[in-house]
C-alpha cells in the first residue's frame, strides 16, 4: 500500500492510501469520537460528531468519511472543531428523550460519555419532538424511538451481518424513525431475534425485554423451588458488568454471586451441552448409517432456527431435530431432576441466565416444552443477570469462587464448555462422535481447525476409515452461501454449524455490551477473541473432554433415558420446526 504522510494535531503521522481520518487517527491513539460509525459496517458521517478541522479547509470535515491525502493537515481538538461537534450533539439531544436515570442504559450510553465529554450542561436546542414509536410486543426486543439518535447502525447491522433488512427508515425529515417496514412490530416481521441490533445501538433504543421482576418473584416465593442455569458464554462476558477486563474468566465468582441472590441450586448449562452431543452425535450417526438427510444442520441457536424458518422453509429436514442445551436441561429438570427429589414439576421454576437475547422466544415455542410443563420459565441476558446480582446487594469484587451444584445434574465437560464459540458445537461433536467410531480414547480432542473467527472454516474428517466434509458458519451472511449450495444440492458436506451471531454466543445479543468509544488509546475491538480465549482456556483445565465420558450423563442414561435417541429421549429433547410467515402485517 502507498504510504501517505500527513499530521493530526501537529504530530507527524504515516497512513495507507485510502484510509480515512478516523482510521489513521485511531491506528495512532488519537481520540476522535463517534456516534454513528460502526467499524466494517457503517460510515455514514451522518451524525456530524467526529468533524475535525482540516487545514485551508471551508468546512469542518467528518473523519470518518474524509480520506487522508499527502501533507495534509488535521485538527482534531480547535476551537472550530469541538464548537462543531458539540453543536452537533446538542442538535441530537434536542429530540432526545433524555430520561437517562431510568435508561437501563445509564452509564454505558455513548451519547451520554459524549455529553460528559464536551461539557454539554445545558438544553441549548428546545422544541417539539419527533412523535415516537415504542415496540414491545415480541419476546425478546423493545423499541423505543424517543432515544433512537438515527445513527443507522441498528439498521446497517441487521442488513450486512444478518442480510434481512428488517429495520430501515421511516417517513421523512422531522418525522423519520427507525422501524421494521410500517413501523411494525419485531413479533410481526422476519425479525431473528438475535440481538446484534441491539449490542451495536450506541444508545437505549434498542434492549432486550427485562425479565428481573418475574425472577425476584419467583425468589421471594415459598411454594416454588427456584433453579438457575448460565450457559457457557456467560462466564467469559458477565465480568464486564462489573468493571473487570474484557475476556475475564468469571466461572467461581458467578456461581458465588448467583448462590447470594437465593437461588435453590446452581447449574451449568454444559452438562445440557454435554447431553445436547449425545443426542445430536447419535442422530448424525443415524443419518450417515441409514442415508438420513445429509448435510445435517446443528439446531443450538434460536436466532438461526427463526431464519430457516422464514427464509429456507425448504431446507427444514436439513435440521437436527436436537433442542438446544437450555431447553434440554430444563425438560430433564422437570422430569428426572423433579421425580429423584420428590417434587413437583409444577413448583420447580427454571431460570436460564443466556447470552441470546432469541432465547427468550425460543422458550415460549409450544413444540419446546414436551413434559406437560413450560420447560424454561424465564431467560434472563447476562446484562440482565448483571443487575440482578446488583439489585440483590452482592459485592462482586468480595466474593470468593465457589463450584455448582453438583447432584445428578452438576458434572461437564470441556466440550461443552467450548459451546458458547462458533465451532465449540462441531469440535464438541466430533470428539464424541469420532471417538464412539474409532473404538478408542480419543489422544488428542483438539480439532484446530473448528477454532478461529473466519465467517465459513472447513475440515476433512476422518471418522474410522469414514471421510466426511464438515462446516462452520456464524451469521447469516456467511451463512448464505453455504445454504444456497445445500438447496440447489451441490454441498459437499455432511455437518453444518450454523450459528446466529457472528463469533457465536460469545457475541450474542445479550452479551456486555462493549463501546466503540477508545479508552486509553485502544478500541473494543478484539473482545470477540478474548471471549472465546476464555472459554478454551476453561476447556483445557477440565478433566474430562469429551462429552460421552460425563458420568451424570451416563448416569441420566442408565437411570432414565436409555441409550441416546431412545423413544423418551426423543419426546423430552427433541423438537420440531415448521415455516413462518414472513410478514404479519395488519
């Protein structure tokens, strides 16, 4: 690349060709802040907040549309510059509702951190405001335009990582807001649920249905015995709420925290993980032996499910009819777990602390819950599961590490650990199913080539003389191409993991959500990577790592189940799927 020379507040700086402003400002720890720039997938400039002052210029100029050009000279921080970006802000929070304090996100809003930053005290700008809009009709998604600032990154974000489109811009000038076509509801459209939407808003106009109060309820309810489980992404996120660096291991300190709220038993959702393998391993086994429906998809993720459903009804038998881990931990609760403690499946009330925000529909789908009983009752994110343990008093820097729960249900391995990444489902897969064919203990059950953030990663695997073709996709558009190939029947693959959110649960839409702002010269950027790091390095701490060695599951099988695949497993962890309408519109 050519190198170009320019200087940003005097100091002499070295970029590429073609890069912008903002791009070399920050590749040298130059703070220029944004509001609707969003790194790979949108700037627009619209916002006018990162205008900077360009030497002999006419105008302020947005850095991050503006490319660098030799000698240029850039001004990040005059008078000219900052009097224009605060103008700017204050033009945006003239039609903001600016209810901060009950914002659920006070103190992790950007526009917030921008009015701290320019020293904004007044309401300069007075009017009317823009009629608002406010959506909570769905399961898992409210929005509220009275905080929406029109950044477009909500709507950028749902047609380039997701390739739906489901949100654009409604109406015209003072009337414009964000919304799903005819400002429809999100329980109305093809709307995935996944959340991405909603961890890339930089302010509250976008969050996840809180659910704490039905928690608190059930808590403070003598008659229910009340169960938590927190998937294996949740550990490796939850730290963030509390200040604590990006990519922290909170294993110990959560299950602590979650025992102080009152909750009766602390499970992991691994060993549903581990129980999820067994079945899915079982009926991919099926499949090649029988000439079953090949390739076949894995079937974790909500926010997928709910894509296949509108986008590819035909490729539905592709799926593995397997419930997700959650969902078949909360059926085994209310069957096995209530009958061994003599209690009531009707008084046992299963929270599940997730990193998906499309969990929350995924437990209302009546074809999930197969005991008689709502399987899951609740689904709280790992934000919502932060400020529970906020609300209930406990001092999260003072707690000492603590184990789950460990009767009948407590034991998991390391590959269930590795669930919450996108190919942590395949590895996991494999290392049971390869091991069951070889006939041997597997020596090494690392399969590198499953790891890493690339949007589509292939291996050739050798299962006991048996070569097969396996991929791994997360989001929908790297998703695409690969179903496209299964319709028209050139796939060459035999398993498929597809995974909602781009990086899989370590990303998902109920995660912490990470600033784009710079703190200390460094961006967000990365946390996907330190995220995963986490849960790797938790996987080769554990004794076991297969998922076929967890004595409980064998246990579970022995007591109750049978052999995986059996006539009461499939009732209790398996499901089906069907089309859906893709607009609902009145």
């Amino acid at each position: 690349m050519t190198a170009v020379n320019l200087k940003i507040n005097n100091r002499p700086i070295t970029a590429e060709a073609g890069q912008t402003i903002l791009e070399a400002a920050r590749e040298n720890g130059i703070h220029i802040p944004t509001l609707c720039y969003l790194k790979d997938i949108t700037k627009s400039g619209a916002c006018r907040v990162c205008l900077v002052e360009v030497k002999n210029g006419r105008t302020l100029l947005s850095a991050c549309t503006t490319p660098v050009s030799e000698g240029m000279e850039v001004f990040t921080n005059s008078d000219r510059a900052i009097k224009g970006r605060k103008t700017s802000v204050e033009l945006i929070l003239s039609n903001h509702s600016k209810d901060c304090l009950s914002c659920v996100r006070n103190q992790n809003c950007e526009l917030q951190h921008l009015t701290q930053e320019l020293g904004i005290r007044e309401d300069r700008f007075q009017g009317d405001h823009t009629k608002a809009s406010y959506d909570d009709f769905s399961y898992g998604i409210v929005r509220d335009t009275s905080k929406c600032v029109l950044c477009q990154r909500c709507v950028e974000t749902c047609r380039k990582v997701q390739g739906l489109g489901v949100l654009g811009l409604e109406n015209r000038g003072f009337n414009t807001i964000v919304a799903p076509v005819f400002d429809s509801s999100f329980a109305n459209v093809n709307c995935m649920q996944c959340g991405q939407c909603v961890i890339n808003c930089p302010v509250g106009a976008l969050t996840e249905k809180e659910e704490i109060h039905k928690v608190v309820n059930a808590l403070n309810d003598p008659t229910k015995t009340v169960i938590v489980q927190t998937a294996p992404a949740v550990r490796a996120s939850l730290g963030e709420e509390f200040g604590m660096p990006i990519g922290s291991r909170v294993t110990g300190k959560m299950v602590s925290a979650l025992k102080a709220c009152g909750f009766d038993r602390v499970y992991d959702t691994n060993f549903g993980a581990d129980l999820t393998i067994m079945e899915e391993g079982t009926e991919l086994l099926k499949r090649l032996q029988n000439g079953g429906t090949l390739p076949m998809f894995t079937s974790c993720s909500p926010g997928w499910i709910r894509y296949i459903e509108y986008e590819y009804p035909e490729l539905l038998p592709h799926l593995s009819s397997a419930k997700s881990p959650h969902m078949m931990f909360g059926a085994i609760v209310k069957s096995y777990w209530a009958k061994k403690n003599g209690i009531d499946p009707k008084d046992i009330f299963v929270v599940s602390i997730m990193p998906c925000i499309a969990k929350k529909s995924e437990i209302q789908r009546p074809e999930n819950n197969t005991t008689g009983y709502q399987d899951v009752d609740v689904v709280l994110t790992t934000r919502e599961c932060g400020r529970l343990i906020k609300m209930f008093g406990v001092g999260w820097d003072e707690l000492e590490d603590d184990e789950f729960d460990q009767d009948l249900l407590g034991d998991y391995t390391g590959a269930a650990v590795i669930f919450g990444a996108t190919g942590g489902v395949m590895e996991a897969a494999l290392r049971t199913v390869k091991q069951k064919l070889d006939g041997v203990k597997l020596e090494k059950v690392d399969f590198e080539a499953c790891r890493g953030m690339a949007g589509v990663k292939e291996a050739e695997i050798d299962l006991n003389g048996t070569k097969i073709w396996i991929a791994i996709t997360s989001s929908m558009t790297a998703a695409k191409p690969l179903l496209e190939e299964v319709k028209a029947g050139t796939s060459k693959y035999t398993f498929i993991e597809v995974m909602g959110c781009p990086g899989g649960c370590i990303n998902g839409g109920g995660q912490s959500i990470v600033s784009s702002r710079v703190k200390n010269g460094k961006l967000g950027y990365g946390y996907k990577e330190l995220r995963m790091k986490a849960l790797y390095d938790e996987d080769e701490l554990c004794e076991l790592r297969v998922s076929s060695d967890n004595p409980q599951i064998q246990q579970l099988y022995t007591d109750y189940l049978e052999e995986p695949g059996s006539e009461i497993a499939e009732e209790l962890l398996h499901t089906t799927y069907s089309p859906k309408k893709k607009f609902n519109i009145q």
